[in-house]
C-alpha cells in the first residue's frame, strides 16, 4: 500500500519538485553530519589561546603539546576551541593537529594490558594527563603516555578523540 502512494506521489512531481526534495535531504544529511563533534590537538610545546582570533589578543589560556579541543567554530586562519571544562577561546589553526589525545579528567585511571576490567593494571594516569590515543575498541581507547607506555582505559574517564 505504501510503496503504491508513493509511485503515486512521485509520478505526479515535477523534475523540480523531486530536485528539491531530494536537495532537502541532501541537506538535512549535510547538517546532521556537521553537528558531529571535531576534535584537534595543540601542537606545540606551549600554545596560547586567545580571546580573540588575532595575534594581537589577550591570552586566556596556555595549553600543552597534545591537549584536545573540541572545535566550535572557524575564521580564517582561526579555530574557536572549547574543553571537557567550558569555552577556552580562539587558537591559530597552525598550532593544532589532527593527531587524536585523550586528557584524563577523571582522579586516578588504570592503564590496563588490555580493552576490559578483566585485564591486569600496568599503571595509573593522573588527572590533567595527556595521552596519545592509539585506538579505539568497544569504549575503549588504547593509549600511550608521553614516557612511551601503552595501555588501555575506558574512554569515558578522558575528553577527546
């Protein structure tokens, strides 16, 4: 019944009409996926974040090598940039990387041998550490810390990508 009205429906459009509706959904796709979370790292040792997208703007923030940020919006050159914490400001695009990190937000997170509570704790990671992300498997993220040791911890008790 349903795939008999819309043979109907779509027999009785014009070329147009079915242009722009397929436009509409186009665009509706487009938008959805534009709503996805983009993620960069800070690239250099010691980044500033201004309050405005200009060299010549107060520094809010200094973030370190590897410190993810969710991207919010563009200008130029410029990358308004936000954390798990709030809004930090604008960032110079050259300064950042697509290299995925994760930042420790939680007090204490073990650093397992492998993607689950079943496997043995290798080590502990500290609030504000910064690791680099590996891969990813079933909420959970294989990662390496800046001394070169590599582990799994669940995804949820980091911010980033």
């Amino acid at each position: 019944m349903f795939n008999h009205l819309a043979h109907q429906l779509s027999c009785r459009l014009s070329r147009g009409a079915t242009a722009a509706l397929l436009l509409t959904g186009i665009a509706a796709t487009s938008s959805s996926l534009a709503q996805a979370q983009e993620f960069l790292s800070i690239k250099g040792n010691t980044v500033n974040i201004r309050a405005k997208p200009t060299t010549s703007s107060e520094i809010a923030w200094e973030l370190i090598q590897g410190y993810p940020v969710q991207v919010i919006d563009r200008k130029d050159d410029w990358v308004k940039v936000k954390d798990f914490e709030g809004m930090l400001g604008w960032v110079h695009q050259p300064l950042t990387m697509t290299e995925p990190h994760f930042l420790i937000k939680a007090e204490t997170v073990n650093l397992r041998a492998g993607p689950g509570t079943n496997n043995g704790v290798i080590t502990k990671l500290s609030k504000y550490d910064i690791v680099k992300t590996l891969e990813k498997r079933d909420n959970w993220a294989k990662v390496q810390t800046s001394d070169g040791q590599e582990g799994w911890m669940l995804e949820s008790l980091g911010w980033g990508w």
